[in-house]
C-alpha cells in the first residue's frame, strides 16, 4: 500500500503529491498526519490525502512512511476537498491551504496536552475506614490532622489537583497505599466563568415563520436581513439545537474577537453542551485544547471570528455569519480568504445549512441575493414593539460658526447630560484612536512621519509618545521644529484619547470606558471591558469601529457618531456602504431595551448614506448605491485583481511592476473584451516598515476562470530578487 502525502513546505516546487509506501505492520489513514523522508531535510512532517494499491513510480525508488504523528485521522476528507477548493481559489500550494485546517499548535507538535497531578482514593469501604482510624491516638485524638483532612476533602469533593492540598500529608498517604496521585489531561479553557441556564421564550410570529422557513426549506442559503434588535441571535440558536437534534453540529462566526464572550455567554445559558471557542486572541494551549475538544467530539459547538470556519467539526448541520457586512470576515494576510466564501464551499460538502445575518447586508450580498444565490428573509420590526431610534444629524459647520471647536456639539452635550441624570449608559463612536492623529509645524509645515512608513505619527497622550499605528515605531515629541528650528509644532486632528480627556472634563463624575486597540491588547481584556459596562460599572463606552459590532447592553439609551466624515473620505468606492453601515449599526446599540437616541455629527450632513442611516432606510441606500455602481462597472457589475509588490530597494520594485505589465499585457490579449483597465500605481501608504509599496489594481468585467487563471500562472511564474508580491480577488482595502 501507498501512501499519496503532501508535505508540509509551502513552495510551489514541492506543490505536488509524493508517493511513500506504509510498511506492513503500520496503520496509515488519508487525513493523518505522517513524518517521512523528504531530500536533503531529512525527516519532514507531511498528510497523507490518499491512498494507492499500486504505485506511479518503480517501487524500489519509494522511500518507506517513518512513522504516524497521531493516533488519530487530522483531516476529514472533506478538509482535505476544502484545502484543495482554496489552492484554486486563492493560488496557493496545497500545503499552505492545509495549513489552514491544522493550526501551528497541532503541526510539529509544538504544544502539547497539559497535564495536571491529581489525587485520588485508592481504598474504600472498610479498608478506608481502618486507614483513618490509624490517623488517630487510642483515645480518639486525631494524630495525623492533615493527612485526616485530605481523606475527608477527596471523600466529599472526589478527585482532587494536588495543588489544592497539602503536598505532605498526600506523599504520607501514598505511602501508605490510601491515596494514588495521577497525571490526567486538563483543558485550557477561554472562558471558565459558569453561567445560570435560562428557559427558551416564546418566540414571535415573525421569528416562527422564519425560523420555519429556514428548517423546511429546500434552499439552504439564506441572508436574514433583520434590523438590530429583531431577535435574529434567537433564530441561530434554534437552528444550532435543530441541527445538534438530528446528531449534527453547527459553527457560529462573530466579526470580532470583542464579541465572543458575549455570545459564549448567551450560548451557555441555552445548551447544555461543551462550546468550543476559536480566535486569535487565545493563547498557543487554548488554541490546541479547543482544536483537540473539536477533533475528539466533545464539542458540538464552535463560537469564534474569522479562523472558526475552519473548525474541524464533521457532520455540520448549519455555518452562521453574524454581522456578515464586517470586512474583518476577510483576511488580513495572503492568500487573503473570505469567511463567506469558505463557509459556502464547506456547506455545500456537507449539505448543511448556511446563513448569512445582518441589519446592513453587503451590496454585494443583496445583490447576490436578489440573483437567486440566497434566500432573503426579512424581519423589519425590533422585539416587543421597540421602535428603531431616532437619529438627528448634527451640523458641525454650524458647531463651528457658533465658537464650538471640540468634537462634542452642544446637541450631545445635552443628551450626554440627560442620560447621566436618569441613570442610563450612553455609546461613543470614533474611528481615530490615539490623542492627536498628526504634529505639524505652523511655521513651515513640516509634519511628523514614521522614519519606516509612508505615514503620519499619532500622538498618544496617556504615554507622551509619537506612534506609527502601521509598525509600532515610536518617538518621543519635540518641543522644536527639527525642520526649521522654530517652537511652533501643534497637535491636529482628534483621536479616541483626546474625546476621553473632553467628556472627562465636560462630564467629571462619568465613568468612562475606551475601548480601541491600545486599550484591548492584553489578554481577556474584551471580557473584562463587556462584563464592567453590562455591569453598569461604567456610564459612558467610547471607541473605535470595535463598539459598533453586535453588542446589546440593556441600559444604553444614547450613541452618537462623533465624526461620520473620516469613513466617507475615504478612498474606496464601498465609503458610502461603510459609512451607511458604521452608522446603522451604532444606531442600533441604543434602545434595545427602552426608546433611545442616536446623534449623528457631520460636516456632511446631505450626503445621501447619511440621509438614508437617519430613517434607518437600507433599501433605499440600496437602491441608490447599487444604480451609481451598475453605471460605473463596479462591484459586484465587475471585479478588482490586486497585485501588490514590496521591497527595500524602489528601483526593485518599479522594475518588477513595469516588468509584470508587459507580460500580463501580452497573456491578457485574447482577453482584451473582458478588461476594463489595468492601471499601475504607488500603493496609498507608499512605505510601511521600510518596504516601498507598488500595485498592480486589474477591473475585469467579470470573473471569467480562464481569464483569472491566466493571470494566476503569470503571477506564479514570475519572480523578481528583492520583491515580495501578493494577489488578491475584490480587495478590501483598494489603497
């Protein structure tokens, strides 16, 4: 027998199937994990994704499989079809997209299970009776007290880390046959905190009808555009238990690592089953417990952020995308996959179920919609007859004429006071963190940039120091121009810290949380922040984009978005969308549970994705973003090809992109019909860590796989000294 493996080195030489042949007495299964021969490396790690009875090459050439790394299949057939659909789709080596099912705490064996000393009774019944008696004296008086305890403690409570008892007395009783200390496998649990069970609610007509059509239907793709607060959470859980009824299992994504507890919470109050968690912020053993509590069947549930979706769950009944509209559902780094499009594919493996929740879909989502690839269903109305809150835009330019320089206008102010007064919570919303977003001179404009970014430094008060919020490189401010000498330097722009300082002062006795990535970079401090303000220990939460994704604090009857301008300038034809999202979706934190009030300030204030957030009006956004788009052949009437080219040396890097040109140029001919343009440009941030930024952006009418298929060979068979490059399908961020 043979065994067809891909070894664990992701470049594109080694991207192929290597034959080893399974030694009689060694049990090898497709999807194991295998350590075998490879060249001049020695022993490498490698999966086996089939198996031959005879081999491709003269068996006398075929190096032997050294051993198996589990006792245990790692892979299901379906992860390993999922692995090969994201070579495909995303044009990388099988062994990269393996990757992605097997974390870098399970390859290698880099982390292993943790052990903890336990102590157990040995001895029962009459033997453990006469034991305790020789504890004590004739007379009755204890001799050994603590030994005594120790038996009493493991008689009532059972088994017992040895931590929490008195290591001497234990060694004694061991001694002595009473007692056995074992090492037993314990799990690194992200969340240890219980929580109390609640009962199911009746659910409202509404969420019947589309909780019926969700489970009865033929159609198994769906996008739930319900508004926030109109109980969709409520529909994901119903689907998760009628998915684990029939022995199934299911995955819930959030968008944020902020929301997992929360939603851990909310889950455990409803099931009485194992959840495991998956997220960047765990920690290297977390993450190989979760992963193992999954692998094992021990864990039905996967609750996490983007990575979940690659949870090795089997059987999978249903996959949700809560908050499907956040971009963080695509990946940062190459190959720069979307949740949606790996859920989709798993879904469609496994038959299951697969919903896509929102109260601002994508346009490209309504879109695909309204083609037929979803079923759309609808509940526009809030739980318990809430109403939706009411937005009032607030002018800034007026603010500004009346002498008011700060970022709260007068309107804010009065309803920040109000809801202090009664007792309620109110939400901030600000997508700047830091104190100041740039130092300039006043005499001769010279502005402070990262010595390795292309990029202004933001100054963060709290620790008197410049920062790059792209490379984390830091200055200490000046108090002199180093340009032209003179003490003109002024800090511009207002950023999270600085607001923090304002409503301080406006407002001294509120208690005020932020929450913005200098403030969430230790571990669990999501968790903490979330339990402090649903505590109502906080009155007023003040943050970044991080605040505006799925929370619901009971008491919050304010939000208000301080500067709706900064997402609209930005330059990306989805701004408006954005805008018109990060608007809804901090509107909708208020009056989950009473009427509440949204105040929205703009310099801006006609723009229509403003106009259409005040009446909370997705369709009508909709309808006007979708017509400008159909008009100027964007997404989703077209698609982007991102090439990115990065390196030390610009002339590099200039020469690697006029280079790709010409030869794109030429393969792309018999596709001239289908392109739009092919435009060269300095990335937007033309410097990040001393690499100089290039790109490549290609607007093709349509995704044509011949067309794309092209280009994917021209990217992989080029290669430039010096240059790192990247390509990416309908980027995220176009600058």
């Amino acid at each position: 027998m043979y065994a067809n493996v891909i070894v664990d080195i992701s470049h594109t030489q080694v991207d192929k199937v290597f034959e080893y042949r399974i030694p009689e007495q060694m049990n090898i299964m497709p999807g194991m994990r295998v350590a075998v021969p490879f060249g001049k490396m020695g022993e490498t790690e490698g999966v086996v994704i089939g198996l031959t009875e005879t081999a491709e090459y003269p068996p006398e050439k075929i190096k032997h499989v050294l051993r198996p790394l589990d006792d245990f299949c790692a892979l299901t057939q379906e992860q390993i079809t999922l692995a090969e659909f994201i070579k495909e789709k995303y044009n990388v080596t099988l062994a990269s997209a393996l990757r992605f099912m097997l974390p870098a705490q399970v390859r290698g064996g880099r982390i292993a299970a943790k052990m903890q000393n336990q102590v157990k009774l040995e001895l029962g019944g009459n033997a453990l009776s006469e034991a305790e008696g020789a504890l004590k004296k004739k007379d009755g008086a204890v001799k050994f007290p603590r030994q005594l305890e120790v038996i009493e403690h493991l008689k009532k409570y059972g088994d017992t880390p040895l931590s929490n008892l008195n290591a001497s007395a234990v060694k004694s009783l061991e001694k002595k046959g009473v007692v056995k200390v074992v090492g037993v496998e314990v799990s690194r649990r992200p969340f240890e905190k219980q929580v109390e069970r609640t009962p199911d609610f009746e659910l409202t007509e509404k969420q019947k009808q589309v909780l019926d059509e969700i489970l009865e239907n033929e159609n198994k793709r769906f996008l739930l555009h319900g508004v926030t607060g109109s109980g969709k959470t409520e529909i994901y859980i119903r689907v998760i238990r009628d998915c684990l009824a029939k022995g199934k299992t299911a995955i819930l994504l959030v968008p944020e690592i902020s929301l997992t507890p929360q939603t851990y919470q909310f889950l455990k109050r409803r099931f009485d089953e194992e959840i495991a968690v998956f997220h960047s912020g765990l920690s290297a053993g977390e993450r190989f417990d979760e992963w193992m509590k999954v692998k094992r069947g021990q864990a039905r549930i996967v609750l996490g952020a983007r990575s979940a979706v690659f949870a090795p769950l089997e059987d999978i009944g249903a996959i949700i995308i809560d908050e499907e509209h956040e971009t963080s559902y695509k990946a940062d780094n190459y190959p720069k996959y979307t949740a949606h499009e790996i859920a989709r594919k798993r879904c469609e493996l496994q038959d299951a179920i697969l919903i896509l929740g929102s109260a601002t879909p994508q346009v490209d989502t309504y879109y695909r919609a309204q083609q037929g690839e979803y079923k759309i269903l609808k509940m526009p109305n809030r739980l318990f007859d809430l109403q939706l809150p009411a937005v009032e835009i607030v002018d800034m330019c007026d603010e500004l004429k009346q002498g008011n320089r700060t970022a709260i206008s007068g309107r804010l102010y009065d309803e920040l006071e109000r809801t202090l007064q009664v007792g309620k919570q109110a939400m901030l919303f600000l997508n700047r963190r830091g104190y100041s977003t740039f130092v300039m001179c006043r005499s001769c404009g010279y502005v402070v940039k990262c010595d390795s970014c292309d990029v202004t430094m933001t100054y963060h008060k709290s620790q008197d120091i410049l920062k790059c919020h792209y490379c984390g490189r830091t200055k200490t401010p000046e108090t002199t121009c180093p340009e032209c000498g003179k003490p003109h330097l002024k800090y511009f722009g207002t950023g999270t810290q600085q607001i923090e300082e304002q409503v301080k002062q406006l407002f001294p006795q509120a208690r005020i949380l932020r929450m913005d990535l200098d403030t969430m970079a230790t571990k669990d401090a999501h968790l903490r922040l979330f339990e402090k303000f649903a505590a109502h220990e906080a009155d007023i939460l003040l943050g970044t984009q991080m605040i505006t994704k799925g929370f619901d604090f009971k008491d919050v009857t304010l939000s208000a978005v301080l500067a709706a301008d900064t997402m609209l300038n930005i330059p990306d034809f989805r701004s408006a969308e954005r805008t018109f999202c990060h608007i809804t979706q901090i509107a909708g934190r208020a009056g989950r549970k009473e009427p509440g009030t949204v105040i929205l300030q703009t310099y801006n204030p006609m723009h229509y994705a403003i106009q259409y957030a005040k009446y909370h009006d997705y369709e009508g956004f909709y309808r006007e973003e979708i017509a400008m788009r159909e008009m100027a052949k964007l997404p989703p009437f077209s698609i982007y090809l991102q090439i990115q080219f990065s390196g030390e040396k610009e002339t590099l890097v200039i020469s690697a992109v006029k280079d790709f040109i010409h030869q794109l140029k030429t393969v792309l001919l018999p596709h001239k019909n289908d392109i739009i343009s092919i435009r060269a440009s300095e990335s937007a941030i033309k410097r990040i860590k001393n690499m100089e930024r290039y790109q490549i952006l290609i607007h093709l009418k349509n995704d044509d796989k011949k067309m794309i298929d092209e280009i994917f060979k021209t990217f992989n068979r080029m290669k430039y000294e010096g240059v790192l490059t990247g390509i990416d399908i309908n980027p995220a961020n176009m600058a």
